[in-house]
C-alpha cells in the first residue's frame, strides 16, 4: 500500500469522500514538500510504524484546515480533533 493510499483510506474512514480525500492529500503535499514526490512508496515496508504516526498526526492538521477553510460545517471534522463530542442535549 502505498503512502497515498494509506492516507486516502485513513481520511476517507473518518468521513471524507474520496475528492475531498484527494484535496486535502494534494493540500498536505503542497505544505510537507518532503513528502510529496514520496507518495506512491510502500508505506508498510519503506517506512518504519513511527513514520505512520507523523503522518496520521500531520493529516489529521491538514484536513482539519482543509474542512475549516472549505467546508466548516463538514460533520466529519470532529474525527480529526482529539476534543470530547459535544452533548446533542439541551443544558449539557
């Protein structure tokens, strides 16, 4: 599998479709220039597991900006952020 891959996976788990995947893979491309012309490696065996956890922690940044930029009200942001959901309650 693939960088790319990996990451379009991991975002779209968590409640992006696929192009909005794709634009926030190209955003985080544009930002980590490191990473960019490293995205079609085999993340499983290039890499060693404590490059994943980088990657995870810095996608999840990146959608969380793409969304606040471009789709605030995306209900998918939540599972980018490490902060308690919110009660749906009144007075909670």
């Amino acid at each position: 599998m693939t960088i790319r891959e990996y990451l379009s996976d991991y975002l779209a788990n968590r409640g992006l479709f696929a192009d909005e995947a794709a634009k926030v893979i190209e955003a985080y491309k544009d930002r980590e220039t490191s990473i960019s012309s490293r995205m079609n490696d085999d993340i499983f065996t290039d890499y060693p597991p404590e490059f994943i956890k980088v990657l995870i922690v810095t996608i999840r940044g990146e959608a969380v900006d793409w969304i606040d930029k471009n789709k605030p009200k995306h209900w998918a942001r939540g599972m980018f952020i490490d902060e308690p959901p919110t009660s749906l309650s009144k007075g909670k």
